[in-house]
C-alpha cells in the first residue's frame, strides 16, 4: 500500500513539475519586467504579448491555459502592473477602457 500511494505521490508531482515552467523572456523587454517574471509559473502556451494602449507600450503576461481562471497581467514599461484582465470574473476593463478593444497588438513572445 505505501508503495501504490509513493507512486501516485511521484506522479503527481512529476505532472506538476512538467505544466509548469518559466517563463521566456523577449530580448526587447525592459530588464525590470525580466526580473519582475523570470520566476513566474506557466504553461506550455504561456506568451508574454506587447501592446501599444493608450499612447504607451504596454506588455501582457498570460500565463497559459493550464492555470484555471487565471488573470492576464498588464505591465506598462516601468514594471507597474496597470491591470489585471481575465480571472474568475473576467474582467476585461483596464484603464477604464475595454483593453482588448483599445489595444493594438505590436508582438508576442512565446515558449
């Protein structure tokens, strides 16, 4: 019995440890943001996306599919996080503005 629950136990984390990664890292982000998500948890389709909104380059972390409900943090270029979009409620304002709406897509950077 203690060895049927040790593999479980071992599979489990090795499922763990393979959907969740770290995340790549554009050569063009600024060095603060690199800092800010060279830890950050993802998924095999996780991408970090930049935007120009509201007059700004902003960049956009999404983590990828495998973290249910999970939001999708805005950076602007000093690191501030503006908005978090996505999540349980699905929130897609940022800025007072629909973000996805707004912004224009410049580049993305993934796995």
């Amino acid at each position: 019995m203690k060895k049927l629950l040790l593999g479980f136990f071992l599979a489990g984390l090795a499922f763990s440890l393979s959907s969740c990664r770290r995340v790549k890292l554009c050569d063009d982000m600024p060095a603060c943001l690199k800092e800010v998500l060279k830890d950050a948890p993802r998924c095999k389709d996780a991408s970090v996306d930049a935007y120009l909104f509201q007059g700004q380059k902003v960049y956009v972390y999404k983590p990828g599919s495998c973290i249910y409900d999970g939001t999708e943090d805005v950076y602007d270029e000093d690191c501030q996080l503006i908005c978090r979009l996505g999540g349980l409620v699905g929130n897609i304002d940022c800025e007072n503005e629909i973000f996805y709406e707004e912004a224009e897509f410049i580049s993305s950077c993934k796995q």
